[in-house]
C-alpha cells in the first residue's frame, strides 16, 4: 500500500493544479471545482490499481471530467458565471517587457480585454468549452484530449475548431 501511495503522489499528484483549472472551467464556481477536485483525487487513488501506466495526466483529468458531469446531473440547473476578478495572478506585480511596472491605464485595459476573454470562454457550450480549456490551457495533445473526453479524433478537432471560431465571433462582437 506505501508502494502505490507514494507512486500515487509521484504520478497523479503533481496535475493537481491542471484538475483543479479545468474543474472550474467547467463548473465555473471555485469552491465547487475545490470540492469536485477532491473527490476525483479520492476517485483516482480508490482505483489506481487500476491505471495502465502511460501519461497520468490524461488519465485524471478524464476522471475531473467525469465528476464534474455527475455534479451537472446532480444539479440540473444553471450555471453561475466565473468571477473574472478571481485570477490568481492577478495579485502579482505586472511588469512590461523591460520589467516597468505597467501603468493603471495598460493595467485597466489588459484586465478588461482579461474579463472579456474569460466571459467568452464561460460562455462557451460545455463541449467546446472543455476541448478548447484541455488545449490551449492544459496544453493536451489532440489524443490526450479524445482520451479524456472519449472521443473521437476527429471530434476533437472540430470542437477545437468551432469553439475557437465561437470564441473569436464573441470576441470580435465585444470591439
């Protein structure tokens, strides 16, 4: 049992960040995504033993995947929209790229252009809005991808590509 905890905690633990960041794409809430990340963790070491090997990555976030589905389920109802004023950077210092502080006139438009974008992305059908947070946030191969989401190829593709023209239509009607 120590042999598989701690292969847990060298395999599994170190994609607790990117569980937790598609978890609250998803579900749009943080304490939410905090809870349903818990549980995909106690998911995952319940059945490790019956992990494959290979990425373990992919493999989690299938299950963040499949707890957040049963959280909508369970829930029926509406979704609410993710607090742009919520991102965990946005407490660092902003620098430009000589290292200057950026002025509260650059700041205000990047955290406006911030708050557009993530306001598109919430927006997004459930569908595209996992494929395009898997990409481009988690940065997953377009296997790793169908593997998560258990679908084809080919469907990942075209999720990719029409979440991204959704995507770029919300954005350019925002302008």
């Amino acid at each position: 049992m120590i042999d598989q905890r701690i292969r847990f905690e060298t395999e599994v633990l170190p994609h607790l960040d990117a569980a937790y960041n598609l978890a609250r794409w998803l579900v749009r809430d943080e304490q939410v995504a905090e809870d349903i990340v818990q549980d995909a963790f106690l998911r995952a070491f319940q059945y490790f033993d019956s992990f494959r090997g290979g990425p373990a990555r992919p493999w989690l976030l299938a299950i963040v995947r499949n707890v957040c589905h049963n959280w909508f389920a369970q829930r029926k109802r509406g979704l609410e929209l993710v607090n742009p004023d919520e991102d965990p950077e946005q407490d660092a210092p902003s620098l430009d790229q000589h290292g200057n502080l950026k002025t509260p006139e650059t700041l205000l438009a990047q955290t406006y252009e911030r708050v557009q974008v993530n306001a598109a992305i919430a927006d997004l059908p459930i569908p595209f809005r996992e494929a395009l947070v898997l990409r481009e946030m988690e940065e997953l191969s377009y296997e790793d991808i169908a593997r998560v989401m258990q679908i084809p190829l080919g469907t990942v593709m075209s999720r990719l590509s029409r979440a991204r023209s959704m995507l770029r239509k919300t954005l350019i009607s925002c302008k």
